[in-house]
C-alpha cells in the first residue's frame, strides 16, 4: 500500500487539502495502477517557527506567505 507523506506550512484550507489528496491519490493510481483504496496520503501541518530555510525559521524568510 502506498503512503505519501506531505507536510506543508499552516493555513490551507480544507477544501485545498482536499482537493490536493484527491490529485495525489489520482497521480499514484496512474503511475503504479494500484486501486484508489490503496493509497494513503498523510498531510502534516508545520508552523513556520518550526520551518527552517537557509538557517532561518520560515516565519521570518517568508512573514507574508
């Protein structure tokens, strides 16, 4: 069974999580034709504090993101 594991910053919608599940699972079931109910996709949500970029927390390379 596959797992994508995706982590992305705060703030997105349900609806764009959603939406970006369903386009993941699609992208799985193409490449390797296993069943849509194979497919598990786990979203994390990170704070930028706990985001490093550069040597910086994500909050202050990116304040308005």
């Amino acid at each position: 069974m596959p797992v994508v594991h995706i982590e992305l910053w705060k703030g997105r919608t349900k609806e764009q999580k959603t939406k970006l599940i369903k386009n993941v699972t699609s992208a799985v079931v193409s490449s390797i034709g296993c069943p849509p109910d194979a497919v598990e996709v786990i979203i994390t949500d990170v704070d930028k504090d706990s985001w490093g970029i550069g040597g910086e927390p994500a909050s202050v390379k990116f304040p308005d993101k």
